[in-house]
C-alpha cells in the first residue's frame, strides 16, 4: 500500500509535512466525491489515486458513481461539446430524461457530508435532490468552457448557480457565477502504474506484445478517440513529417463508459491510416496503465494534438517521462508547454508536422527539453500539490470570507 510517506523522495519532507498540516485542522470532516465513470479519462484517475491519500490523512472520503442509460450519456456528451464551443441541439424530452436519471441515482446514494465536489455535468443535478446531506457543494468543470455554446451553458447555469463554489482548471474557464470559484489545475500520480519507473526489460516486453518494432523513431499520441484530441489531424501531420523523414505513428487510446462518440471516431482513425504501414492504432483497455507507461518511455516524441482540451494529462504523463512533447495550443496544454523549453505548442497539422521534424533532427535539444518538462511537472502537476488543493478549498468552504491559512 502507499503511503503519503512514500512520495518524499520526489517532492519533499516539507510537502507531505505541509500536507500532514492542513489535514489536522479537518479531522473527521466527511468528504463526497460524485463522477459518471469509475474507469477511463483523467477524472476517475484522479479520484482512484487521491481518494485513498485524503483517508490516510483522516478526512473520511468516498467516491460516487452515477449510473446512467445511452440516452442520458448521449445528453451529457452533448453537453461535453457545447461546454467546448459546439452548436448542440437539446429537446426538452432530453433534458427532461437527464434530470430523471439524476432522480433516481439520488434515491440509490444514502449519506451526509460536509462537502461534495460533483465532477462535470452529468451528475450536476444531484444537488436538486440531495442538498440536504451536505453542509457545502462544489461544482467542479474539468473541460475548456471559456467559450460555451451559449444555450448549454444557460441550462447548466441555472443549475450551477445554486452550488456554494465551482472549481475550473484556468482562469479563462471561469464563468459569471453568483458564488466563488476556485482554480485546481489537474495532477498525476508518479508513483501509479502509469507513472512509476520502468526498467528497459519492461518496456521491451510490452512493446513485444504490442508487436511494435524500434526500427524507426516513434511519434505516439495516447488518448481517448475523441473528435476533440484530433487523431486525424495527427495522421496528416505524420504523413507531412513521412515525405522527408523516416518514423512512425502509434495511436493509442481506449474507451469511456460516458462517451458514445468513441467507436465512431475509432472508425474513422481507421480509415485515415489504411494502407499506412508504419501508423499503428492500438485500442487499449481501460487498465492497460502499464502498457501506457512503456509506450510513453519508449517514445522519441509524444503528441497531444488537441483543439480543445480541458488540462490534458497525457501531456503531463508524457513531460514526466522527460519526453519531448508537442500539443496543441489550447485550453490546459499552455499551462504545460512553454516553446523551447518544455515542449511546443502548435496550431495545425502543419505546425505539428514542422516541431515534429524540427525535434527528430535536434536529439541533443529534445533531451533537455525532456528533462525541463519532467522537474516542471514535479513542481507543479504531482498528486501531493493536488491534494494540498483539495484540503485548502474543504478550509475554505469553512471560513469562507478567509484569505489565509495559518498552519
């Protein structure tokens, strides 16, 4: 089992002693957390790590899964699009059938807290039925919602606006909300299976089984099939850096229980790279964290070409692997990626193309750039700092008007 102690090597005596701090002044409080998806995208990560750290620490934490039929995911995917600047069109009978679902996960939850933090839309109207069993609740987006499509964001307004906080990755998310509104940027575990060291034997092993060869230098993109992480586009960028430069193209991505659009834009990634030799799709379940890790460390180059992004923890696991990465400029991936130092950000398939080429010819320069990548995550995206957050934002639900915390 791991322990808050066993982070100390990589962040510090200090860290886990601040952490050990902030937690006395919450001892027995009962802390709620609510998502759509136990396994699968970066929320149900987080949750599956922080959980057990925040009850070490003695705050006594659950986690909520809400369960749902294909027609509720359908709404709340179309929520997910026009939270990221989509046109969606949404019936009453929709919307109506979603607020039902949230009746009846109500009826199956049977708790009290002092805080919930609900994670994204779908379960957001919890808060309709259950306000009573919590003293505080925290709405918590974890998408780019800078500039929503405007009827989305009004339905999910007038249901926001009765939360007592909301949580956004960036400042440029925040909305105009009649109540606080805290940032907590997003983090990875170093020490999970995802993240922790791996010996070459390892990685060889897992690059075996995948039957992938290193013949050549490896370009990977590891996300969902999603339209928003644009693998196509990353297939057009590898066949601009191909003509000149020899390399390949992993593609590697698995499924969300809340996503309906997955096997969709897997087909079509499909028939982007037919007759591509070197372009590998790897469908990869939802716990295959080992195989992750192993493609990442025996990557020369990771892509999140993304255009819109929430935070994107890929970039992150990837700069933790003192990998050079290229993502696309928006959303999350700019508080990660600085040009030149820790990786780049890029516009196009074209712009993709030109850094890809630019890093694969320059080694020595994407070697540093790697290891600049790797001490800006450990500063700033690590689970410790992350849990640090989430004890500060339950103080403050306490002591709301405070502006300092005295340890």
């Amino acid at each position: 089992m791991i322990t808050l102690n066993d982070y100390a090597p990589i962040v510090g005596d200090e860290v886990v002693g601040q952490l050990c701090r902030l937690a006395e002044r919450l001892q027995g409080r009962r802390f709620v957390h609510i998502n759509s998806t136990a396994v699968g995208g970066g929320v149900a990560e987080i949750l599956s790590r922080a959980v057990p750290l925040l009850n070490q620490l003695g705050l006594e934490t659950t986690w909520e899964v809400i369960m749902g039929d294909p027609a509720f995911f359908e709404v709340t995917k179309a929520f997910h699009n026009g939270l990221q600047g989509f046109k969606v069109h949404l019936t009453h009978a929709m919307l109506e059938h979603y607020r039902q679902v949230n009746r009846e996960n109500a009826r199956r939850f049977n708790w009290e807290a002092d805080v919930v933090l609900v994670h994204d839309p779908q379960p957001a109207t919890l808060i309709e039925e259950m306000r009573p069993q919590s003293r505080r609740w925290v709405w918590r987006c974890h998408v780019d919602a800078s500039r929503p499509h405007l009827p989305v964001w009004r339905f999910l307004r007038g249901i926001v606006k009765h939360y007592d906080a909301s949580v956004f990755s960036m400042s440029q998310f925040a909305q105009n909300l009649p109540h606080p509104q805290y940032l907590i940027r997003p983090s990875i575990d170093p020490l999970s299976e995802k993240n922790r060291s791996l010996t070459e034997e390892e990685i060889k092993a897992v690059l075996q089984r995948l039957g992938i060869e290193r013949d050549k230098p490896i370009i990977l993109q590891v996300s969902r099939f999603d339209s928003f992480k644009d693998p196509v586009g990353v297939i057009q960028a590898f066949r601009l850096v191909r003509r000149h430069t020899p390399c390949k193209l992993l593609l590697a991505g698995g499924e969300a229980t809340d996503d309906p659009e997955g096997p969709q834009i897997l087909a079509q990634v499909h028939e982007a790279a037919q007759g591509e030799p070197d372009i590998q799709v790897l469908l990869l379940p939802s716990d295959a964290h080992h195989e992750v890790n192993a493609l990442q460390r025996a990557a020369d180059i990771i892509v999140q070409k993304s255009t819109r992004e929430g935070f994107g923890l890929t970039v992150t696991e990837a700069m933790w692997k003192g990998r050079p990465v290229i993502g696309g400029a928006v959303g999350g991936i700019v508080l990660q990626l600085r040009d030149y130092h820790t990786g780049f950000a890029v516009h196009s398939p074209e712009g993709c193309a030109f850094r890809i080429r630019y890093l694969l010819h320059r080694p020595e320069m994407a070697r540093r750039m790697g290891l600049t990548a790797r001490e800006y995550v450990r500063t700033q995206f690590l689970i410790t700092r992350h849990i640090r957050d989430y004890l500060t934002l339950m103080i403050l639900q306490d002591n709301p008007n405070s502006r300092l915390i005295q340890l």
